[in-house]
C-alpha cells in the first residue's frame, strides 16, 4: 500500500504534532512524477508523425485520444464503464459482506477458526482463472459466473485482513471495556469494531483492487459488454487504440474508486496514530 | 468498606499467586501494597477489581461480593490504556454512556478541569504526554465516583519529577469524594507519601509479610528525618522478605 498516507488527513493546525518534516520546497514537485509518461507519449508522437515508425501495433496517444473520443461520442463508453462498475460493485459488496462476516465468525471463536480458516487458507492458493470453468458451468455464462469471479477475488483479501486485525486487537483495552461492563453488543460497537477499522478499512481496499482484477478475468469469459469485452474486441478487430483506451479507463476508475473509498473512511480515522511515512 | 477474606488464587499452571490474603480496609483509607516481583500484588488486585476469578476466599465492597468488574470498584493501570480513537473528553466520559448527553458533558468537563487538563478535552490520546494520559486515565476512573478505586503501579513508567507531581495531584483528588484507594507499587516512598497503611507481602506463595500503619502529617515531606526513618523500617522489612529467596552461588 504505497498510498497509505491518504488515509491519514493532516490534523488541524491547533494540534499538529511540532515535529513535522516540511515538504520538499519546490512547488511543482509533485509534476516531476509525469515527466516520464509526457516525455515518452510526446516522442512517440513525433516518431509516428514524421514517419519514422509506422505505429500501427503501438499506437501513439493522439490516436487513442481519438478512439477514447470516438467511443464517448457513441455513448458506447459510458455503457461499457457502467457494466464494468455494476459488476465490481455487486461482486465487491458480496466478497465484504461473506469475507467480513466469516472472519468476524472465525475471529471470535478459536474452534470456528480450526475448522474453516486452514480449509480458506487452501482455497486461496487457487489461481483465480481456473475458477472460471468450473463458475461457467455452475452459473453459466451470464452475470451471475462474473460477479461470484469478482465476489471471490474480493473475499480473500478482506477475510485476511479483518481476522488478522481481529486477532490483533490489544486484551489491555478490552479490559478496559470490561472495567465498565459492557455488554457484549458494547464491546462489539464500542471497543472491537473501532479498533480493527484501519486494518478493515486496508483489507477493503486491497479487496476493491483485486474486484478490478478479476472483473477482467470475469469479462474475458464471454461479455457482450464491459471494459474486458473491449479488451476482447480490440484484440480480435486489431484495434490497439481501443485497447490501451479501456486500460486507460481501468486505471482511473481503479483509481476513482480507491480514492472514493478512502474518502468515505477517513472522517473515521482521523486518530490513527503511525508513522506516516516519508512525507 | 473493602474485605478481603482468606483470598488465594492458584493459576491453571499450579502457580500459587496469592494463598489465604485476609485484609480490612475502611472507607477513605489509603493502603499501599509493596513488594517483590512475583508476590502477588497484582494479582491481588485483579481480583479486587473483578477482572480475574479467586480461587479461594472472597472480596466485598460494602457488603457486596465482588466477582466481576463491579460500578463501585475503578481501576488505573499501569499505563492509561486511553481508547485511541476517542478524545480525551471521550475517554474521560467512557463510564458515562447510560447519563444524559448534558450530564455527561458537565461531569467530563468537571474531571478535566480537576486534572488540570480542560483544554485538552478535544484531543486525541496520541497528543498527550505518558504524565497526561495517565492524569487522563485517572480522571476516566474517578469521573463515575466509585467508592473504591485500585490503582496498579500507576506512576511506574513516568520519569520522578512527573511522577512526584502526579503523587501529590493524586492526594488532591483523593480528598474531593475520598475514595478508598489501594495502590499496587514497588516504590517505597511512594507508599510513604500516599499511604495510612503499607501492606508489604512476600512471594512463594503471596501473602502479607507485615503491615505498617503510617502516622505521618500530611503533606508529607519526602525529605524528613521522620520519613526517613519511615522508609528504613518498610526497607527492612521489604529486604527481609527478598532475601530469604535469592538463589544461592553454586558452591
């Protein structure tokens, strides 16, 4: 998690911490980081331009500006992005809820735990293509074998990460819950569930990652419609410009959604208390 | 009142913690419990508190049998065990979640202001320095007003100035709705400096070696020939129960 600071809003002035390292000093330093891409984009441009190579294969970024174009006129786009996000979304929103539910299951008893995490353990080792068949001929080719693909990429990751968080959490302040008796229900809202949200909140945005990447594989099985099936048809047409297009689109709902998702979390995790990094 | 009658405690491994502890203490007393690692004393006062089972005998806060963490018994611990992701304001306030919302707020402010720390109230636990979080920790313990309240070695990690100063703003809090307090701690002075009574115990297994009333004025001036003299009979009687189990040199 290279982005884990943005979890983290910088406190307000009043209580900021003394001791802060200051930003680099260059205003524009954070301009450095597309220096490369422009570069490389801008003399690809030129080559392909003055004919020195022919572009075909690597198309260079005005024609896939234009494909990009060419599929938002058509309104074609926006119906592929929304598939995609529909299918991540349901798979997303299943994978937390099961991966969630059995980690709070295996989490709270030692002898659940026994029974199912070595059995999850070994399921996990499964590469996630070779599901594919086997989802195909259970669930058949539609949505319903795309979302559980999607849902159980998800799964593995947030049921990781919600177990370790719970079996992590400090005895010294659930016993500080006990000294005031709370009720297990307390305990459960008032101790357990704050404690574990960072690493909760980390487990689902490794979850959201992994959604996109099987949406992929989900798609490649046979869609008619979805940021994988231009994938697909941009292979099968020869059309590179589309394909770099839909990675293109990958990369910033990926992006989109991370950002959206450590958006909704950080009013929550203001208190965090770790080593923020080289800032 | 806290009794304490014929309390022993033997753990799962067929460790013998604590054997046969019959102790009084009355209401507003201070006592402190001094002694080696290994005597006991803390676990003494988890089962005062509640949060671990005796396995013999019983322990009564006026008249009621205590066997699990009880309104009437607050605890300090050894460091503030402060909830990171409430304020102080709401660690403070942490007991208080069954009273009114305004209720809550004037007893939290009050505590604050009692501990010196009223501006603090809006910050996060990780802003406070080990002598504030613990004033903090105290604070959340005496806010629902027990008639009891433990403390384990509570100033034991602050440096000795921080914890000279806590001692004393201890005394202070003490006297506002004289709680009995009983304070777990392996330093002598300490004890000489908050104590009516010092229980010194001894290990192997734990149980009480000798209790010493303390009849010092208050304040109490660390630096008297009386505390001085003070000291050295707890010393003494504290060596006395060390000595006896110091493995010996192979001959």
């Amino acid at each position: 998690m290279s982005n884990v600071d943005q979890v983290l809003p910088a406190p307000p002035e009043a209580i900021a911490p003394p001791t802060r390292p200051e930003r680099t000093g260059w205003r524009f330093s954070w301009a450095l980081g597309l220096l490369l891409p422009v570069a490389v984009g801008l003399g690809w441009e030129l080559l392909v331009h003055f004919g020195l190579v022919n572009g075909r294969l690597v198309p260079p970024p005005s024609r896939i500006f234009l494909a990009l174009n060419e599929l938002w006129q058509s309104g074609e786009l926006s119906r592929h992005l929304l598939a995609t996000s529909a299918r991540v979304a349901a798979g997303f929103a299943i994978g937390v809820a099961a991966g969630t539910l059995v980690a709070v299951v295996t989490g709270y008893s030692a002898l659940m735990r026994r029974l199912i995490d070595p059995t999850l353990q070994g399921l996990r080792a499964v590469p996630s293509i070779a599901w594919v068949p086997l989802f195909i001929l259970w669930l058949g080719i539609f949505e319903e074998s795309k979302i559980t693909l999607i849902a159980v990429g998800v799964f593995f990751p947030v049921y990781l990460g919600t177990l370790g968080a719970i079996l992590s959490i400090d005895r010294k302040i659930v016993e500080v819950g006990r000294v005031f008796r709370l009720s297990a229900l307390g305990l459960v809202r008032r101790i357990l569930l704050p404690a574990i949200l960072p690493a909760y909140v980390l487990a689902l945005r490794g979850g959201l990652g992994l959604g996109w990447m099987f949406v992929v594989a989900a798609e490649f099985m046979g869609a008619s419609e979805g940021l994988g099936y231009l994938l697909v048809d941009g292979q099968q047409l020869g059309k590179p410009d589309q394909i770099v297009a839909a990675i293109l689109a990958f990369a910033v709902l990926g992006k989109l959604s991370d950002s959206l998702l450590v958006a909704l979390t950080a009013p929550f995790l203001r208190w965090v208390d770790v080593y923020a990094g080289g800032r | 009142m806290l009794q304490i009658e014929r309390l022993g405690k033997t753990y799962p491994n067929g460790t013998v913690a604590l054997d046969g502890l019959s102790l009084s203490v009355d209401a507003g007393e201070i006592v402190a419990v001094i002694g080696g690692s290994g005597c006991g004393k803390s676990t003494l006062l988890r089962l005062l508190s509640g949060l671990d089972h005796a396995t013999r005998g019983t322990v009564g806060v006026d008249g009621v049998t205590i066997t699990e963490p009880h309104p009437a018994v607050g605890i300090v611990f050894q460091e503030p065990r402060l909830l990171p992701w409430l304020t102080v304001a709401g660690n403070v306030g942490f007991g208080l979640e069954e009273l009114p919302a305004e209720e809550r707020e004037r007893r939290v402010q009050e505590a604050l202001a009692r501990v010196g720390l009223a501006d603090y109230a809006g910050r996060w636990p990780r802003e406070l320095s080990g002598g504030q979080g613990q004033r903090v920790a105290i604070a959340r313990a005496l806010v629902p007003r027990p008639a009891v309240l433990l403390l384990d070695e509570p100033f034991s990690a602050l440096d000795a100035f921080t914890r000279e100063e806590l001692q004393d703003h201890l005394l202070d809090l003490w006297a506002d709705h004289r709680p009995t307090l009983v304070l777990v701690t392996h330093d002598i002075e300490e004890a000489l400096v908050l104590a009516s009574r010092i229980v010194v115990m001894r290990p192997n297994p734990g149980r009480i070696a000798d209790i010493f009333d303390i009849d010092l004025p208050r304040p109490r001036d660390r630096l008297s020939p009386d505390f001085e003299s003070e000291k050295r009979r707890v010393l003494r009687a504290l060596n006395a129960t060390l000595v006896r189990h110091r493995p010996r040199a192979a001959e």
